[in-house]
C-alpha cells in the first residue's frame, strides 16, 4: 500500500504486459459495464440506473461531505458513483498487489471515453486471475460474443488459471408492484430502486461456458444485533479442497447480495462452499419458501479439457464501499496464493 501511495495515477493508456513469473499470479478485473450508457442514463427514470453522487451523497449524509467529494472535486452525476466503485478497489489491489508482486490491471468494456474492449488476448495473453464483474444493468444490453466465450474457454485450458465471476443481484424481477415492494422492504436500501435488474453480459458469458449458475434476488444478509458485522458464513470445509476460505469466517455486510442458485443436478462439477445467512426480520419470496440462507461462494474445479478454476463471488466482496475486517482480507489472499 505505501508503494501505491508513492506512485502516480495513471490514465488512458495501454497496459504494459506483466511478464508470466511462477507462483507470482497476474489479476485482471473486468467491469462489464458501458460507462457512458451507465453513467447518460435518464436520472427521472426510477428503475434500472444507478444512483447519481448526490443522492449518495443526500442518504449517506455525512459521509460523502468532505472536501474530496464535493462538486469542485468530485463527479456529482451517476459517474461520480462509478467513480466510487474504482477507488474502493484500491484496497483489493494493494493486498493482492503485495501478495504477488504484480499491479492488479483494470479493465472495462465501454470506457470513459468510449473505448470498447472486449475480453480478448489482450487482456487475457498476461492474466491469470480474471475476475468479471457484472454490474452492467440489463437495460443497457450487453452481451458476450461468441468470440468471447472462445478466448476464455482457451484460457481456461491453460494450467493454473482462474475466473472469478460476479454477476451482481437482480431485484425486482417480478411484474407485481406489490412483491417488488416486499423485496425493496427486505434489503432496506433506500438507494436501490424497485427493479434493478443487473449481469446480462456475465449471464451470457454463463451460458456460453456452461456454468449451470443463475444470479438472484438480492437478500440481506443476517447481522448480529445493533451492528453491520455478518453472522458467519456457513462453509462447506470438506469440499474446499484448494482451501479457498482457510481461516475465513466472513465476507463483508451488503444489503442486497445474490443467491447464486445452481441449475444443475450435477454435484461433481460444481460445489457449493459458502452460504450466507439471511436476516430473517423482513419477509422475502425466498424466505417464504423455506430458505434460511442464500449462496455465496461457488467452486467449479477443473475438468476435462478445462484446466483452470472458475468461482463466482459477488463484486461487492472485492470493495472496500461496504467496510472489510481481517477475514475478507485473508480471503483475498488465498485467491491471490492458491
């Protein structure tokens, strides 16, 4: 970290490749997103944006009224809220970065100044972690080619590689007014609006790699009491043979997670390894239904011809936006070491 402070911000410019060095793995982050149809979106719109820095800013009061976020400073429209997810990333990229000696590149596949890029060799030829993160809403129609879907399939062949996807939630798919209200009533977040729907690019990349996943909802997590610290996570330690979660207890608090259900009956080609508890004290569809906690953390381990392993965990546990304590700091160094 005090290396990251020392050294200047960089902008606009192509990556310089990282030379491949055992043990020493390269992490990419890939934020699907189009941060010009994110950040245009029509703010009169109720549903299906994000919020602009001064709602942020209006709900979180005070937190965001220093000087670093103020209009002299700081983008107020809805760019100034992607703004905020890069910078809680920093944290990530420093621990990660110490790890394994290599700087943590980020991508997205519409820019800033509307550059496309999309997941192809020059993003994977010096990548041996990637971690898609799916927070491109629905309604901006983003979609994984099948030229995408070939170069991670020949990525995964190589030894020793990881994809980590992130589809975030999906709140509000139900065409009740009614039951969108519920949903909105559990998570509590007034920033959230009733349908937020999110992930058609990760979706697609899903289908297209056969990851029998479906991103869900979005559940709070249960909490213990008068606090934002998570209950711990229920792990299935016999199955986590890569010791993805040694000494991991929890991730870290966000209102509105995604069950990550699974669509196959299959148990070999996919394990389930962390579920979350659920705060039973609002109702919810999937509460009703009988469940007391939602999956968090999955694990499709090699097979075949696919030699590298493919997780799905939400963006949010790789941001600091939501706080973060020592165990969601050993969790990022297992994935940077296993």
């Amino acid at each position: 970290m005090s290396e990251a402070a020392r050294s200047g911000r960089t902008y606009n410019q192509l990556n310089v490749p990282r030379k491949y060095v055992q043990a020493k793995r390269r992490f990419s982050v890939y934020w699907t997103w189009s941060y010009p149809w994110e950040a245009n979106r029509d703010i009169t719109e109720l549903d299906n944006r994000f919020s602009t820095m001064t709602e942020v800013r209006r709900v979180g009061w005070p937190s965001f009224e220093s000087i670093e976020y103020s209009e002299r400073m700081f983008l107020q429209g809805i760019a100034g809220t992607l703004e905020l997810f890069h910078l809680s990333l920093l944290s990530f990229q420093a621990v990660v970065g110490e790890v394994t000696g290599q700087p943590v590149a980020v991508y997205q596949r519409i820019d800033q100044a509307g550059q496309r890029l999309p997941i192809d060799d020059r993003i994977l030829a010096d990548t041996d972690t990637l971690m898609v993160f799916g927070l491109d809403h629905m309604v901006t129609e983003q979609e994984a080619s099948p030229d995408e879907v070939e170069a991670l399939r020949r990525f995964l062949t190589r030894e020793g590689t990881c994809l980590i996807l992130g589809p975030h939630h999906d709140v509000g798919i139900s065409p009740n007014l009614k039951d969108r209200e519920v949903e909105y009533a559990h998570h509590g977040d007034p920033l959230v609006p009733r349908q937020q729907r999110f992930g058609k690019y990760t979706r697609s990349l899903m289908k297209g790699l056969g990851v029998p996943v479906e991103n869900r909802y979005g559940l709070r997590p249960a909490t213990a009491p008068g606090t934002t610290q998570t209950v711990p996570l229920s792990i299935t330690g016999d199955l986590d043979t890569r010791g993805w979660l040694t000494d991991v207890k929890t991730f870290v608090f966000h209102m509105h997670l995604p069950h990550y259900a699974v669509t196959t009956e299959d148990q070999e080609i996919i394990h389930v390894l962390a579920r979350q508890p659920i705060d039973l004290s609002k109702p919810h569809p999937f509460v009703e239904a009988g469940n007391r906690e939602f999956n968090m953390f999955l694990w499709m381990p090699p097979n075949g011809e696919r030699a590298g392993d493919i997780l799905l965990a939400d963006s949010t546990i790789f941001t600091t936006l939501f706080g973060g304590d020592e165990s969601l700091t050993r969790f990022w160094k297992n994935l940077a070491s296993k």
